[in-house]
C-alpha cells in the first residue's frame, strides 16, 4: 500500500541525501508497470523524493522495465525506482530500485536502506508533498516521447541486417503478446522498424489491464498463458511467437516444429539461440578479436559456455540475478566489450545501455534470427536449434523445486545446505561426481586429487555438482520463495538420450 510505498521511498531518499548535493540534483528516474495501483505507487515515490530535495524524473505513463534502467543512464540520474511486479500473479505489486549504473542495488546500499526503514516510522517518519505542487515548482518533471526516442534508437542499434529481413518479409509471419503490460507499444514498433510486415498481436491481450484478464498467470514461462497467441499462430501459420511479460524485461518464445506443432522454449534455449545468433554475425564480420566478450548465471546451461568457446569468446558465469550481469558489464568497461548474456529466467539482454533484462531488443534479436536461418539456410528458428545440439551436444536443463513452508521449512531448507555440504553425492545417475563449487567459500574442490582453487565471485548460498557425463546440478534456497531450487543440465550425443 502507499504507507510502505512512502516508507521505503524515505529510506532510499535517506541513502540518496548520504551521497550530497550533487547526488540529490541529478535526482531520481521513476517508472511503474500496468498493475492495479502502480501509477498511484510510483507518484506516492514522486512526492516523498520531491519533498526530500531530491529531483525526480517521472514517466507519463506505463514503459518497459529496460527503459527505467536506459533512463537512469541517460539523463545521468543517482538513481531509479521501478513499480512493478514482473511476470508474478495479478494479487502482487513490487518495488525496485536502481542505482546510477542503471543496473539493481549492490548489496551495500540494499544493505543502507534496510538500517533506514529500522528508525524511520512508517506513518510519522515521512517527508511527502502534492504531486501537483512538486511539478509547479520543477521538483517532478515529465519523462515520455523523448526517452522513448532514445531507447529505441539504441534497441534498433542492436540489428545485425535489415537486408535479410526485407527479403523474408512477404512471407514470413509474427505472433506477438504483451500480456496487457508494458510491452505493447514499443516492441511492435520495434518490429515493424525491423521489418516485419505481416506482424499479428493478440488483439485482447493488446488491452492494458492489472487484472489480466485472459491469464491465470502472465509468466511467459508458462505453456497455458502463451495459449492465445500459439492459437492465433496456428490459425494464421506464423513463423514464429513471441511474447514479453507485464513489464517487458523476459521474452517468451514459441517456434513451429517439423510436424507443425509450437513448442514453446525454455529459457536455456532462447538464451543459447540469441547468443549463437549474435556471435555469427559479429564473426562473419569479422568483429570478433578476442577482446569481446559474454555473461550468463551460474545456473543457465553449460551449452552457453560451448557456444562461446567455440567462438573463442570469453564467457562470464555470475550468481543468479541481473544485479551480477551488470557488475561485470562494470567492471569491464572501458577494457572488453560486451556483446549479450543473461539466465534461464527468460530474461536475455543485447548491447550494454541497459543494465537490466530486455524483452524489446530480445524480440527484434529473435525475430532477426528467424529472418536469417529463413533466409540463409532455409531453416526455421526451431530447425536451426537441432542443428546446435548437434554441433555442440545434446543439453537438456530441467528446474525441481522443493518447497517448504513456514518456519520451520526455512529451517530445514537451510539444514539440507548444510547436509549436502557434510555429505555432497558421490555419483548422480551412476556418474560419478567429479567437481564440487561451494559459492559460500568461494571454493572448487577437485574430487579426485581433493585440491581447492578459489572461485571469484560474490559469496552465496548456491552448490554446484559436476560429473564425470557432463551433468551439472547446482542447488540453492530461493531468495523469494519458500523452495530448495534444483537446477539441472544433462549432456548426451543424442536428443533421445538427453531427455532420458
């Protein structure tokens, strides 16, 4: 509600004040989502930034989550808040917050605002003031139609060839849905300025509402809420499904299969398409010089890394959560280029002026790359995926959940880390385990000779299993949810073997 929208706005504007005049000057972005409340949410935040002296840079009305972050960066703000709940059931609204990387909070200043909230009152200890009289006294501005120029001049920056796209036009046949979010104004324009000409949209899911009406959940990750746009496809023969979920930073990703069907990606998948497509054109133009490079999560699949390898470009693993992507892109800056990533989650991201997940320049990315196997290779999207597993492996990723509730489960989710580190698994699937990573010590044992290298990474509470097969599980209590997550990833030389 507003009172905790007000609370945590006044211990982030705390944190911002900390940092001085200069800090407070370059202000704030703010941003929200299509979900019941989050106009009203984000200028609540308006009115306690305003009020605390700290100049705010509001949007006009619903934008992409990936614009919040561009705009952070490109109006040179401290910092930026984001109403939204993602691609979480309609009951949730969420709040995020940016710093002047464009890129979520490290954890020092997470850590800040949390020793705020313990001495601010959550109904007496908030500066607030009208949203009106903030505008007429140049504390709020309006962000709208010039940061979005901006974005999308550098989304379409990302393109690889409009060539092969005007040469597949006529024929070729896109299913778009936003899942009545934020996504549905700018990847159309996104890719009909790619060159799409025959480009379908869910007309009843174009409709911006919080309730979502048509979907139990709108998480693209889920076969039943992608069910309207792969119907319209099947109708209409299209190439190819895309969709991005309310706030537009995941893509969710139909192809057509040989029998016609459409089997709907997981996030592995999309991820290793994308980057597989990215990495050839930077090749064929001859752009790749070892000084490029690519990031994906510890948990994404190991197909990833085979990717890069092949293209002898450096992969990056990083801990779960964009917030770790962008600390690379960071730390890299200046010295190797960054030229796309992201994690299983669905969420990819192209070309570094953002520093969060982006659905707009992944469907311009994805609908370039059926384009192009159309084209070059007369293959679909889904075609060209089979042909990857066997250049580089067959690899199958799978997610087990283990959920365990209320006190007593968060007590014994965290006895089971302890117990696997005790007592790791000696063999999974009759293989034995060959490398152990312990993100808590920031170790890699060698099972064999029992010898330890360090791990450079930030510490978390993740275990990872290698065996000898090529199987990788790794395992880490979620930071949202009463659940162990069990991430899993097979390799074998066959399709079939690999779904065993």
């Amino acid at each position: 509600n507003r009172h905790v929208i007000r609370w945590a706005t006044q211990g982030f504007a705390n944190v911002i004040r900390a940092e001085g005049e200069e800090a407070m000057k370059k202000g704030v972005a703010i941003c929200m989502d299509c979900r019941n409340h989050s106009m009203e949410f984000a200028r609540a935040a308006a009115e306690v930034c305003a009020a605390n002296g700290i100049h705010v840079r509001i949007f006009e009305s619903l934008r992409p989550t990936p614009e919040l972050s561009f705009a952070v960066r490109e109006y040179d703000c401290q910092a930026g808040i984001n109403v939204t709940a993602s691609h979480n059931p309609k009951e949730y609204n969420g709040y995020k917050v940016y710093w002047s990387d464009g890129a979520q909070l490290p954890p020092q200043h997470a850590a800040a605002i949390a020793r705020e909230l313990e001495h601010i009152d959550i109904f007496t200890g908030v500066t607030s003031m009208d949203f009106n009289e903030a505008v007429n006294k140049g504390l709020i501005t309006m962000l709208g139609e010039d940061c979005d120029k901006r974005f999308m001049a550098n989304v379409m920056s990302m393109v690889n060839d409009y060539e092969t796209v005007k040469k597949v036009a006529d024929d070729f046949k896109l299913v778009y849905t936003p899942f009545h979010g934020c996504g549905h104004k700018l990847v159309p324009e996104a890719l009909t300025r790619l060159g799409i000409k025959h480009l379908l949209c869910v007309p009843e899911q174009m409709v911006i509402d919080g309730n979502f009406p048509t979907v139990e959940s709108p998480n693209p990750e889920e076969r039943k809420t992608m069910a309207m746009a792969i119907d319209l496809a099947a109708k209409e023969g299209a190439d190819l499904v895309l969709a991005t979920d309310p706030d537009s930073d995941r893509i969710g990703v139909a192809l057509r299969n040989k029998k016609g069907e459409y089997v709907l990606l997981n996030g592995n998948q999309t991820l290793v398409l994308l980057l597989s497509y990215q990495l050839t054109r930077w090749a064929e133009r001859g752009e790749l010089d070892g000084n490029q490079y690519v990031v994906k999560t510890i948990v994404t699949s190991q197909m990833a890394n085979a990717v890069a390898e092949h293209f002898k470009v450096k992969c990056y693993d990083c801990l779960t959560g964009f917030k770790y992507i962008a600390k690379i892109i960071r730390e890299n800056e200046g010295k190797a280029k960054y030229i796309g990533g992201g994690e299983e989650s669905f969420g990819y991201l192209a070309g570094d002026y953002v520093r969060d997940k982006d659905a707009v320049s992944a469907c311009s990315l994805a609908a370039e790359a059926a384009a192009w196997a159309m084209d070059t290779m007369g293959l679909t999207l889904y075609e060209w995926l089979q042909e990857l597993y066997v250049k580089y492996g067959f690899y199958r990723e799978g997610l087990v959940s283990v959920v365990r509730k209320g006190k007593e489960g968060a007590e014994l989710i965290q006895k089971m880390m302890v117990d696997f580190r005790a007592n790791p698994p000696k063999a999974i699937l009759g293989s034995e385990v060959v490398k152990i990573n312990d993100f808590q010590t920031l170790e890699t044992l060698d099972v064999k000779t029992g010898a330890k290298t360090a791990i450079e990474q930030d510490r978390s509470n993740v275990l990872q299993w290698f065996t000898a097969d090529g199987t990788t599980v790794s395992v880490r209590p979620s930071g949202t949810e009463p659940k162990l997550k069990l991430y899993l990833c097979a390799k074998a030389g066959s399709s079939a073997a690999a779904d065993a």
